[in-house]
C-alpha cells in the first residue's frame, strides 16, 4: 500500500491552519513543540571529540560531534586520532546519510575539512555563514573568492569561477589529489546574510533553499552535501530541516517538521538551535508553498529584521497594530494565513496583554537562555 500524497494547496493549506493554532496565545504551540525537543539526542555519548588530542580541532568546546554518526576520515601516519573531525552525517529524507553538518573550518582543520569532502564525495557545500561578526571570526576562509589555486594537504583545491546570485554567492571549485589526473568540481554556495543567533528574510532563505535543491536534484547522488556555519548546529540544523521539508512536499508528502527536527537531534547535538529558527522553518515551508506569491513588494517593504531574541522594534509593532485595527474580521482571518505576514505573527510580541505570571516567565527565560548562546553556535 502506497504512503497517500497529497496537491501543494492541499499542502499549504493544512500547514497554514495548523501554524495558525500554533502560534494561538504568543505562540504558545511553538513554544511547548520546541521544548518538548529540548532534552532530544542529551544523552547520546561524543566521547571522541573530548580526547585531548582532539580538543584544539573543535571550534567551541560545546559543541562535539555524536560517537555514533561521526564522520570519520581515513587514518594518516598510523595517528589513530587523525580519523577526527567535528562533523556528523545527519538525514534528509532519503537516507541517514545525505548531509554532513559540521563546522565552520579553523585554521588547523582545513585540510581535514577538504579531505573530507574528498573521502566523501561530497559534490555541494553549503555555507550558512558570514565570515566574521564583528570581532568574531566565524569561520576561517578555507576556499580562494578569487581565481587560483591553494594546496591543503595532499588536496589541490582551484577556484575555477565565482558568481553572485540575488543574496548568496557560487564558486566552482576543482579538487584533485596532488600529481593525480583525477579530479572533481565542487560547487561552494555562501549565504552570508543569515544573522547569528537570528533568522533572515524569509523570501530570500527559500529563494536560496530552492536553489540548491534543484540542483541536488539535477546531479547523481554521489556522496551527502556538507552544510555549516559556525558551529553546525543552528543555521545548519535549519537549513537542512527547511529543505528535506521542500523535498518531501514536491513528492506529495505531509510534512513532519517537529519529528524532522527530533531526528535531525539525534545526529547532530541542539540541531535548530533556537526557538527562533524553529518558527523560521515552519514560515519558509508556508511560504515556499504559497509559490512567493502572497509576499507583496509592500508587505516585503515593511519586513522588519530581526534582532536574536526575535523581537521588533516597538514602531513596528504599532504600525502592524493600527493595520490591523483598519481591517475587517474577513481580511484579518485571511492576512494570517498570508505567508508574508506569518513571520511577524509567529514572534513573540511584548506588547501583548497578558496575565503578567506568564510573561515574567517568558522574559525570564529569554535572559536565562541568551546567556547560553555563544556567538557563532546558532
């Protein structure tokens, strides 16, 4: 008996109403779903990554790879440790092993990180990252921008081409081993306007999504694609959870985003890293199905970034206020379902009543866990 599949209206439908019950009383949906995940994967041993040998290759002390899906490079010089890298295959829907989530390389882990994709296969990387932030450095630039070629182990890794796209930009890359004839093309994709510990404009990341998983759906499936960003988990994790979701609804298939997450959790530790980015999936998905269609240049104008607790600015908020007063119970009903408004109806919102307990707590715990996010690991 085949798995019942089911039209992209259909499709959006269902996910509208159910994001719509979610988001009921500040979100309260969103919020019990998200910390119901939260103890997912805790308990899972990542004994590799505390070895001392293996200390200095991982990015943040915090952040290691689960024991039981690392990726593990070939042994070199008979160094038993030098099969480590911070890196774990995570799913995507076809297998459990069709991305590699790791981080962003340091400078004594390029050439584990490019032979890596050598090892593996890898045709895609995607980048979910800037650089820097301010005065952290994010993730160290282990690829030429320009045309040229570097050598990082025994890998020749040549910057063939390098072209911008609307927010993101495209490098083709050649990757050989040194004195072989052999060699393989790479395609590097950086999106680096996704904010650290935030979520971008939600037409720009599916426009970005959409992309690459046309073009993993053009090539022969060789080996996984590698996602990072700083440290593999927040920007990654949502990424990779927003495109296996685009997958399984081109085939007709209801989307799962909560156990998409659990499962993503138990590969690789805090995958979808904030409450934030949990929410961002399920407004891609929504509006990557409306087609792009109910994002309208005006309600895009009026898009407010982000800041990383997700809340706007004030004048934001009483603009979208009196917008909504104007309207009619019909055009507000309809205006929530609209894709382009979604995002800010999903964000909590200070300025609404409540019964004072509830939001005392809810301040309370966005300080509490502000604390423990380290730049660069969301």
């Amino acid at each position: 008996m085949g798995m019942e599949t089911f039209s992209r209206s259909q499709l959006q439908q269902e996910l509208n109403l159910r994001c719509f019950k979610l988001a009921a009383n500040n979100n309260r949906g969103f919020k019990q779903e998200f910390g119901e995940l939260h103890n997912v994967g805790r308990d899972l041993p990542a004994r590799a990554g505390v070895l001392e040998p293996n200390k200095e290759k991982n990015r943040y002390s915090c952040i290691l790879p689960y024991d039981h899906c690392r990726v593990r490079l070939s042994i070199q010089n008979l160094d038993p440790h030098s099969d480590y890298i911070n890196a774990n295959f995570v799913p995507g829907g076809g297998s459990e092993r069709d991305f590699i989530c790791t981080q962003g390389p340091l400078p004594n882990t390029i050439a584990d990180f490019w032979r890596m994709v050598w090892e593996q296969n890898v045709r895609i990387i995607v980048m979910v990252t800037a650089l820097r932030y301010k005065d952290t450095i994010l993730c160290d630039k282990y690829w030429m921008m320009d045309e040229g070629t570097a050598y990082h182990g025994s890998l020749q890794v040549t910057t063939v081409a390098r072209k911008q796209g609307p927010d993101y930009f495209i490098t083709t890359v050649n990757l050989r081993q040194r004195d072989s004839p052999i060699d393989r093309i790479i395609t590097h994709y950086q999106y680096p306007s996704w904010p650290d510990c935030g979520v971008p404009n939600p037409s720009s990341l599916c426009a970005f999504t959409e992309h690459i998983r046309q073009h993993l759906e053009a090539i022969p499936r060789l080996g996984p694609a590698v996602v990072h960003c700083s440290a593999g988990v927040g920007r990654s994790g949502t990424f990779v959870a927003l495109l296996w979701m685009m997958q399984l609804c081109v085939r007709g298939i209801t989307p799962d985003i909560k156990a998409a997450v659990k499962d993503l959790r138990l590969h690789r530790m805090w995958t979808v890293q904030t409450l934030e980015q949990y929410m961002c999936v399920h407004q891609c998905l929504v509006y990557w199905l409306s087609g792009g269609s109910s994002l309208s240049p005006q309600t895009h104008s009026n898009y407010q970034p982000l800041s990383s607790s997700g809340r706007e600015d004030r004048s934001g908020r009483r603009r979208r206020h009196q917008r909504q007063k104007s309207t009619s119970e019909q055009q507000n009903s309809l205006q929530i379902f609209n894709p382009g408004n979604l995002l800010r109806r999903l964000m909590p919102s200070l300025s609404q009543p409540g019964d004072g307990t509830n939001d005392r707590n809810q301040r309370q715990s966005s300080r509490t866990h502000s604390r423990f996010l380290i730049p660069g690991t969301c």
